[in-house]
C-alpha cells in the first residue's frame, strides 16, 4: 500500500497518489497531471480512478485532461451532476485499489455533493479518510459557497454538523484524517499548518469536532466568515462543466516576445500586463501599468481575488525561465489566456530603450521619522481585516488589498500615500494597482508591519471604528 500526500503550498492544497498491486487512485488533482502520469508510469501502475470529493471553488482540479489521458474514471459523490463522462457514486459504494478498498461517504455540508473516502487495507481495517473540506486539521469546511434555492448558510452549517456527527466522529480514534487544504486556504477560517493528524486527536482539539449542540457548532462554524472571493464560483463552474486543455493552455502562452511584439501585442489587445516578479525589484524598474503579483507568495489566489474576468488575456514579465511556472499556477485558478511573456524580461525592455516606470520603496525606519515629522499623512494597512483588528498603528487605515476596488474611489490622485502589509507582498500589488489607476505618490514601507512592530511606533491591538473600513 502505498499513500503519498501531494501538497502544494501557494494554494494550501493537497492531492493524494495511492497505489496497490499494480493499480492507482488520484484523489483531488491539481490541474497540471504530468506529476501524476509520471508517477504511476514510474512505478508500472495504471490510474483506475479520479476522486473528486466535491466541485472545488479554490481551484480547477485536472480531473478532466488526467481522466483523457490516463483512461481513468472520474468519481464524485451522491448528488454530482457534471457535463463530462463521471461515475456518480452511491452513498457507501465500494471500489477496489489492489488490495484496497476506497469506499464512499456522502458528507454534504460544505457543498451538497461533498464526499469523504475511507480507505480500508488488504487487512479489512480503516486505515484514513481522504475528507476533502468536510474536515479539516483544526477547523471544517466553511458552508456558505452552495447556497440554493431556499438554502441558508445556517441550513448548510447544519448539514455539515450531521455529516460529522454521524459519519465521520463514530469512525476509529487511529483513522488518519487527509484534509484537501491546509493553513492560508480561503475555504476555511483556522486550519493548521498541519496537513494531517488522526481522528482521535481531531476530537480533541478542534473546535467544530468538540461543539456540545448543532445550535454552537452552527454558530461557531458561521461567525466571521468573509465573502468568498470572486473567483470561487467560476471555478466551481469549470469544474462541472470542463475547460480548455492544460497543453493548449501551454501553446497559446509559451510565446516568447521581444520587446517590439510584447509591447505591439500590449496595444492591440488590451492585454494585462502582469509582472511576477519579487516585490523589490518589481519596484526598481517596471513597464509602465503593469501590475505586480510575485510568484514567491500567495500568486495564484491572489489574481484569482484582483482579476475580476477569468478570460482577461495576459501578457506576463518574469524572472529568466519562470514564464512556464507563472502560466501553470494561473492555469490552476481558471485563468488560461495568458497570450505571450516579455523574453530577456525586463533587461531586454530596458536594452530596447523603453520606457519604465519604479514605486519608491522606503524601510520602517524612514517612515517613523515621516510620521514624526508630520503627524497628518495617508498611511494604508492593506491586510485582511483580522491582521488588523488584532494589532495595527496608530497612525494607519485598515484598507484591505481584497477589498481595493471597494475603496480606490476614496484616493485623491494628488496626495501622497504610504502603504504597507504585512511583510510587504501584498502593499506592492496594492500600490502597482493604486499606480495602474493614476494614482502617482504612493510609497511601499518594505518589510511591512514586521519591520514597522520594531520602531518606536504607537500601536494599538485594538480596531478603532472610526478608522477600519467596514466591509
């Protein structure tokens, strides 16, 4: 028996390779498959199964292309209706791996497909539960992404309690628990950074899990819950309906483009220009309204939250061999019309003679003595409304990056404004989209609240009303 967890960082997402006797099982695919048909053809084994265990929001599984390529069935849960070939499992149907037996459990809650697999050994003993986002390590599915019809967040958060109540607390304390996400996960609110634990000390710990009625866990479950992010609900589309082919994906953006075509092909197509360069050294030399997500973090949820159409066409600046990489992680989030990336990268635009633009970037240090200079000045607190409710400055405005086209009408084009994060990620996409719109004095704070907690600064772990912005 073989189980081996896939997990992806930048997404917090966990795919799983298991394998016996020759056979294979993937559950919740990434949307690039050639790890997984390499892996099976590595250890002579043939893909019979693809379980989804629902129709995920955070990403566009590979479910479809790995399923053509491999002869693969692709399995859901009871209720699944997809616009593909795919076995719509029975609550408590049985498939064989080898020696293993994978079988169904129907755990509505989350979405009302959504299904957990027990897999059980040569020996006849449950050995884990592949739980998807009915349960997570610290936390559940949130149960406001399926709303329909007469259908209530409430509604759901009940459904979910008894599809843990029933089905997924009476399994053995020893069950090992294999979530789909991890810590940074927009699916839930307070998961671990551990990507798995047993069962038994799940019960233990985890809020949802220990809940003494239907009524608290229905409470607990629901409070604080921000909106989803736009991007959830078309993937939730792609994945029951299908999308285009990751190779052909691959054709139409591997397009190397000299300075002259990137920027001929910028003017005829309205294309975005999106520059995946780390943060400072985006600062340092930029084209000129691009927008800057660096690959080094959170890249692919972060443009799935700021860019709003998913068939926006793309035009990218990388580091030196980084455009496959950049093309793929967007690929995995629904947006698959990248049209060409800047070859030579910014060097090349710069050799050419073309025009550049640059974001002043200050340390913690100079923006203590701005605001002791001048105690009347626009400084922006860009993390979530959570960061800054648990601790901020004094001095700042909690604007969340999440929430920008919410408040960019607030911005007066001739003042200056200072902007930070938390280490200084997300104030670089914040001010390359403020710079984007015309708005020409804004100053990133490098290394972000981190840097700025070792100033003299007042600070307050507090939220003041008055300043954080209602969302």
């Amino acid at each position: 028996m073989k189980i081996e967890q896939i997990y992806t960082g930048c997404l917090a997402e966990a795919a799983y390779y298991i394998e016996s006797n020759g056979e294979a099982a993937i559950i919740d695919p990434l949307r690039e498959i050639n790890p997984y048909l390499k892996k099976a053809a590595q250890n002579g084994a043939t893909i019979k199964y693809i379980f989804e265990t629902h129709f995920h929001a955070d990403f566009v599984s590979g479910h479809v292309d790995l399923a053509e390529k491999s002869g693969a069935t692709i399995v859901y849960g009871p209720t699944a209706k997809t616009d593909f070939p795919s076995h719509i499992a029975k609550d408590g149907e049985q498939f064989k791996i080898g020696d293993l037996t994978i079988t169904t459990i129907h755990t509505p809650g989350h979405t009302l497909e959504s299904t957990t697999y027990l897999l059980t050994d040569a020996n006849g003993k449950d050995h884990c539960i592949f739980s998807g986002d009915t349960l997570f390590i610290g936390d559940v599915g949130r149960p406001d992404l399926a709303q329909k019809g007469d259908l209530t967040m409430d509604d759901l958060a009940g459904m979910l309690y008894d599809s843990l109540t029933t089905k997924i607390k009476p399994l053995a304390d020893d069950v090992i628990v294999y979530p789909a996400h991890g810590a940074g996960s927009a699916c839930g609110k307070s998961m671990s950074k551990e990507t798995f634990d047993t069962l038994g000390n799940q019960k233990e710990v985890n809020y949802a899990l220990k809940a003494s009625s239907k009524e608290q866990f229905i409470k607990e479950v629901t409070d604080g819950i921000l909106p989803p992010p736009q991007y959830f609900a078309k993937n939730v589309a792609m994945n029951k309906g299908g999308y285009e082919s990751i190779d052909e994906v691959y054709e139409k953006g591997l397009v190397a483009l000299s300075p002259k075509e990137f920027e001929t092909v910028a003017n005829l197509t309205g294309a975005l220009i999106l520059d995946t360069r780390d943060p400072q050294v985006f600062a340092q030399a930029f084209i000129p309204n691009s927008i800057n997500i660096g690959l080094n973090g959170q890249f692919a949820p972060w443009v799935g939250a700021l860019i709003s159409d998913l068939k926006q066409e793309l035009l990218l600046v990388t580091e030196e061999g980084k455009a496959e990489e950049a093309i793929t992680r967007l690929a995995r989030v629904g947006y698959d019309n990248t049209i060409g990336y800047l070859e030579g990268g910014i060097t090349a635009w710069q050799a050419a003679g073309k025009e550049t633009d640059e974001i002043k970037s200050i340390s913690a240090a100079e923006f203590e003595a701005v605001l002791n200079a001048d105690e009347v000045i626009n400084a922006l607190d860009v993390r979530k409304p959570g960061e800054y409710e648990s601790e901020h400055l004094e001095a700042t405005l909690a604007r969340p990056l999440d929430y920008i086209n919410d408040w960019t009408s607030e911005i007066n084009p001739e003042e200056t404004y200072y902007i930070h994060c938390a280490g200084g990620y997300r104030s670089m996409i914040a001010a390359s989209i403020l710079k984007a719109r015309g708005i020409e004095k804004v100053i990133d704070i490098a290394g972000g609240y981190s840097a700025l907690k070792e100033t003299e600064l007042k600070r307050t772990d507090f939220a003041c009303p008055s300043k954080a912005m209602k969302v």
